[in-house]
C-alpha cells in the first residue's frame, strides 16, 4: 500500500461541521437536552470517515486548497440524507458521495498544481520536518497527482481505494457495485497503467520536460 505521499486534512471540526448542525448538536451545557440520535450519529460518521474521504478526494484529483471545501461538501450531503444511509453503508455513501463532488471539481477546472501542499502534509505528520524533507514531500506528492491525473477515471478509483487507502477488495466490490473479478481486473490494469504513467512522468523530469 501507497502511504508515504500522503496529505492530511485540516482539523476536522473546522471543516466538516455546518455551522448550524454545530448549533444545535453542541449544546451540551448545563440544562441543554442530550444530543439527538441524528447528531450522535453524524459526529460518529465525522469521526471515523472525515481523513478517509479527504484523502480519496486527493487522489480523485481535488487539490489540497480545495479538498476541505470539498470534505465539507460531501458530509453536508450525508448530513441532509442521514435517514437514508442504512448502518454498515456509511462509508459506500460517502465515497460515493465524494465520486460525485470531485468529478464536479474537475469539471469546474478545480485541478491545478499547488504550491501549499506542504503546509497540508507537514500538518499530518509525525514531528515537524525538516525543509528538505518537506522539499522531497511535495515533490513526491506532486508527482503522485500527475500520475493520478492521467490515469483512467476507472482505474484510478480502484487504485486510490485499494493501494492509498487500503480498503479490501470485497469492499470495493461492495461499494462500487462491481464483481470480485471485475474490481480485480481493475486493480490489475490500474497498477500498470500507474507505473508505465511514473516511468514516463520521472523520465520527462529528469530531462527536464513539463507536464504533457
């Protein structure tokens, strides 16, 4: 599994929490009624799924700048179809969700290079480090993005939930709605795909070229 280019997001109660749900669930103080069901139940969702959906919006091609607008998004709509999302699919819905809004992205020409990726990726890891690793982070990220740029909308979904995020492959099954053998086929022709793309993006680097 892919892990070293990973961003993280910013805090997630700074983005993933309407202003008006975080009314009304966080009246907790003295005299406040407990939290409804429906809100225990979307900070549970919050909670476990916020870094997942903000990482595959990544590798589904929403840049850093825009992937908490983005997160946001995507749990406002869980959010106002709580009711509807049946216990154990949470996370099928969500990604499903996120398909959706990072395709709207690309579509509004969301995709561009960033130049702040590494303030995202410094904020997630583990100690601070120093300038050239951060140098060699972006890089790697940047890299990362363009491979994923140019890979098949097919494949690349199967690649980021299988080899950046590390879902199962009967997961995938179940969440794409796709055979077994059919998310196998994917993964396999996903991971060609990836590396013939790397080859030829580290080789135009190394001469010096930009991106096709």
């Amino acid at each position: 599994m892919i892990s070293a280019t990973r961003s993280g997001p910013s805090p997630r109660a700074e983005v993933a929490r309407d202003p008006a749900m975080t009314a009304r669930a966080d009246r907790t103080g003295p005299g406040a009624p407990p939290p409804s069901p429906s809100a225990e139940r979307y900070r549970a969702l919050v909670d476990a799924h916020f870094d997942f959906i903000w990482r595959s919006l990544r590798g589904l091609g929403v840049p850093a700048g825009s992937a908490d607008d983005a997160a946001q998004h995507v749990f406002l709509i869980a959010y106002q179809k709580l009711d509807e999302i049946a216990p154990g699919r949470e996370r099928s819905f969500l990604f499903g969700t996120a398909l959706g809004v990072a395709a709207n992205a690309r579509r509004a020409g969301a995709r561009r290079r960033e130049l702040c990726d590494d303030d995202a990726m410094a904020a997630a890891a583990d100690g601070a480090p120093d300038p050239e690793q951060l140098v060699e982070m972006k890089q790697a990220r940047e890299l990362l993005d363009e491979v994923l740029e140019a890979m098949e909308d097919d494949l690349r979904v199967a690649f980021v939930l299988f080899e950046l995020e590390g879902v199962a492959t009967e997961e995938i099954s179940a969440m794409l709605g796709l055979a077994k053998g059919t998310v196998a086929s994917r993964l396999r022709r996903a991971r060609e795909e990836f590396r013939a793309i790397a080859r030829r993006v580290q080789a135009r680097a190394q001469h010096g070229g930009g991106k096709r």
